[in-house]
C-alpha cells in the first residue's frame, strides 16, 4: 500500500505524444464495489489497466491497480 502522493511521484509529467488515444474499456459495478479496464495506446505501445474501485460517501476510489504493457510491431 502506498499513498497517491507517493505512487504519483513515481511518473513525470509530459505533454501528449501525437497519435496517443485512451479509453475505458469496461466498467463494472456491484454495489459500492467496481472493476474498470482502461487502455491507454500510443503509437509504439498498448498499456492495459485494470482498476479495483469502492465508493464510500458517494466518492469513488482505486483500492488496487494491475497494468501490463504491449509493444507494437
């Protein structure tokens, strides 16, 4: 468990390459729990992120995150 000030520390902000399109692809809601699948592609790769969220006095927040990478060819 890390906090969001940590885990944002670790990425550096950078303007939008050209060509760069992201997406939600599913979202999936039970409850005040939910699963989402988002997909961020950019012209040399597909980053796939999978989201466990829980909504708690009506705001939503990441309990965990998985992300894989897939280069182009």
């Amino acid at each position: 468990e890390i906090s969001r000030t940590d885990y944002l520390s670790r990425f550096k902000p950078k303007a939008k390459e050209a060509g760069t399109e992201g997406r939600i692809k599913m979202i999936d809601i039970t409850g005040n729990i939910a699963s989402a699948k988002c997909e961020l592609e950019t012209p040399k790769s597909v980053f796939t992120d999978y989201f466990n969220l829980i909504k708690i006095n009506d705001f939503w927040f990441i309990v965990d995150k998985i992300s894989t990478r897939v280069d182009k060819k």
